[in-house]
C-alpha cells in the first residue's frame, strides 16, 4: 500500500481490515471487507468503541447483533452501535464493505433496506451535467443516526465524469473511494490534488482498488464504454458538527 492507494485489496474470503489509521493517511476511518461463501459461511467481530457500518455489495446474508437478526441483500444496509458483538452468516455468498470510525457517543442500531433509499428522491437521484452523469445512493446520511460514518455508493455513466465539479471538503470530513462493479478489463482514472493538476496526482484504478483523500479535490472518469463505480466513505473530525453530505469546496477554476 503506498500513502494513499490500496491495490486489489478486496478479494480475501473472511474479514479483513485492509485501512486504518494505524496504517494510512486516515485520521478516523477504517475500511474492511466481508466475504463469506460455503467455505467460509460465517464470521463474528465486536467493534468496541467503533461505529460500523456495513454495506452488502453483492449476495445475501443475515447479521445478527446482540440477538437482533437482519437480513440483507444487494445495497442493503446496517448501522451498528459502537460496543456491539457482530455475527455475520449466509447460506450462498456475500460481499459486504465494512467501515467504521471512533465515537464518543451512542446512537440506535439501524438497519436501511435499499428500498427505503430508492425511494426517497433525496437518497436515490442522478447528478451532473452532460459528460459528468451519475446515479448517487446515500446509504448513510440524513437518514439515520451516526456520529461521524457517512457512506453511499456512486455509478456513472460510461466514459462520465465524477466528483464533478472537482470538490473536496478536507476541513469536515475525510473520505476513501472503493471501486466496485468494475469488471476486467475497465478501469477509470481518479485525479487527487491540493492546487494544479500534475501527473503525479493520477491514479489508474480498477475493481477493488480504494483510494484515501485526507485531503484535496478529488474528480474521476471512466474509460469509453465501462463506467466508474465507488463506494465513498467518509469520516466527521468533529463528531455530529462535521458529519454533513454536500457541503463542499468547489475548485473555482470549474465552478
């Protein structure tokens, strides 16, 4: 891993934590994965003083917390209390992204069916001008309790812009892109950068890869034809106070 680049990190079976801030550029996030097929059907965590929030990507699985069950299926989600024993199981496969942050506070277990996100126009809604088209889900926002974890999945168009306008808001909250449904051989191009552009500032990525933004704007593109798709993660320095989607910097070059 180089400061802020994990390659091909997501493919191990069980539960990995593959970013912290024991090993990153992160002053708050953490970024794990869970898969579990019929080789390896269940897994069980406790995420002490750690908000988690857990993210089914692909399959089906059911999460038990402290004698709670949930079942979730693709773009299902669940917010789980800090200081909470996590068992997660399933009968086929399952892909779920796990994030988590430290927190002071106590907020409700939440579970967010896709559903729900679907259908609010607030959750669930394209974004962009011609060129920069995407869809934006919001697993993680306005619609439940958390004290730093925000997160959502973004898809865009083929050979689309996003992130665009280049934006970035370093000073509330830090953020990790983990690019998914990217199948070989696409890949997009994810710029991070503090004041010009330089080359050095480019990143070719592909499925699985994750990107870590402590800092600055951060656009991308998809390549003609395959489009660019992340889960974003982001994480509030003040909790609560910072824990806000859309308030952003806008590069004024591109405004």
């Amino acid at each position: 891993m180089s400061k802020n680049l994990v390659r091909a990190a997501a493919s191990k079976p069980g539960r990995s934590t593959i970013i912290h801030p024991g090993n990153s550029s992160m002053l708050h996030i953490s970024y794990g994965r869970i898969r579990l097929d019929a080789t390896l059907s269940a897994v069980s965590f406790a995420n002490a003083e750690q908000e988690t929030g857990l993210i089914c990507l692909s399959g089906n699985c059911a999460i038990t917390v402290d004698g709670q069950k949930f079942s979730l299926g693709a773009n299902d989600s669940l917010y789980v209390p800090k200081g909470r024993w996590v068992v997660v199981e399933t009968d086929t496969a399952a892909d779920l992204v796990e994030c988590s942050a430290p927190v002071d506070g106590d907020y409700p277990l939440q579970f967010i069916p896709y559903a729900d996100v679907t259908a609010n126009d607030k959750l669930h809604f394209t974004a962009g001008a011609p060129g920069a088209h995407r869809a934006i889900d919001i697993m993680f926002g306005a619609n439940m309790q958390a004290g730093r974890l925000v997160a959502g999945i973004t898809r865009s168009q083929p050979g689309n812009w996003t992130s665009w306008p280049p934006h970035e808001h370093a000073k509330m909250l830090e953020e990790i892109y983990v690019y998914i449904e990217m199948p070989a051989p696409a890949f997009g191009m994810q710029l991070v950068y503090t004041d010009d552009i330089t080359p050095a500032q480019v990143e070719i990525v592909r499925e699985g890869d994750a990107v870590l933004m402590p800092e600055g704007y951060h656009p991308n593109v998809a390549i003609p034809g395959s489009s660019l798709n992340f889960v974003w993660i982001m994480a509030a320095h003040r909790e609560v106070a910072d824990r806000q989607w859309g308030v952003v910097q806008v590069d004024p070059r591109f405004a």
